[in-house]
C-alpha cells in the first residue's frame, strides 16, 4: 500500500489548489478531479500489483523447472558415469580375452610348426601330374626310381592314380 500511497500524493498536491479562491463549484470540481486521479492511481497500482504477482508466479514456476533440470542432469551424470564404469570394465575384459587368444593362438601355431617336419628332413624329389596313360611303373621309370617308393611318398595303399593327380616323386 506504500506504493499506492506513493502515486496517490503527488497528485493531490498538484490538483489542491488554494481553497480560499475557489468557488463551491470550483471545490467540487477539484473534489472529483482527485477522487478521479486517486481512482486511476489506485487502478494503477492494483494492475502492477496484479502484474507483480504473474511474475512472481512464472517465476516460482521457471525455478521449480530449473530445479527438475538440475535433478535431471544429476541423475543422467550418475548413470552416464556407471555406464563408463561398465565400458571400462568391459574394455579391460575385452583386452585380457584377447590377449588369451593371441597367446592360445600363438601356442598352436608353434606346435603346429614343431609337428610339422623341416624342410631338411623331407626327402628331395620332384611334383609330376598325372595324365592319360601314365602308370606308376611308366613313372618309376621315367624318373629312375621304384614304384614302392612313389607309393611310399604319397601314401597310396594301391596302384591306381588318376589324371590330373600330382604326385611326389622321391629322387
């Protein structure tokens, strides 16, 4: 109400004018003309008080907002960072497996090599491929060596071979 008191004041000192001078028609004008100026100040204040009030309102409301956002955003680190913790934790996993594989893989590969005989120790020969009419005696003898030892070579368990087929043929 102190505002309202603020406005109405200097309006009725602006429209008070000496009494003495005036008329009773006179007075009565001025009578109204400050009850009119009071009315409109008191209007005035009303619609910003009413005015205050709205904002007031949407503030309370922009803050209670601001503060869902503020929970929202501290929920939403607090997972994000769980879910960091998840991914290092399967990262780490991850490479710990792999490593496992790289090691189990590695270890196969060198038995693989060991089982595996040495160029050395292979006998030397020569590949021949098969065609329309060979035999392996025509072969043997071709190559200055004996049929049991072509088989031998080649792990045959009997005589016939094939077009086509390659063959080793010990020296």
């Amino acid at each position: 109400m102190k505002f309202a008191t603020l406005l109405v004041l200097p309006a009725l000192f602006t429209l008070t004018g000496c009494e003495t001078l005036q008329t009773p028609q006179q007075r009565q004008q001025t009578a109204a003309r400050q009850q009119a100026a009071q009315r409109h100040a008191e209007e005035q204040v009303y619609r910003v008080k009413g005015q205050v009030e709205s904002v007031e309102m949407e503030n309370a409301r922009l803050m209670q907002e601001l503060q869902q956002l503020r929970n929202d955003v501290r929920a939403y680190n607090s997972q994000i960072s769980q879910l960091n913790s998840k991914m290092s934790a399967l990262e780490a996993k991850q490479a710990r497996e792999m490593q496992e594989l790289i090691r189990r893989v590695e270890g196969l590969l060198k038995k693989s090599v060991a089982a595996r005989p040495s160029k050395s120790s292979r006998p030397s020969g020569r590949e021949h491929v098969v065609e329309s009419g060979h035999t392996l005696s025509a072969i043997a003898t071709a190559y200055g060596t004996t049929v049991k030892a072509i088989k031998s070579a080649n792990n045959l368990k009997s005589d016939s071979i094939y077009v086509g087929q390659k063959l080793f043929i010990p020296e």
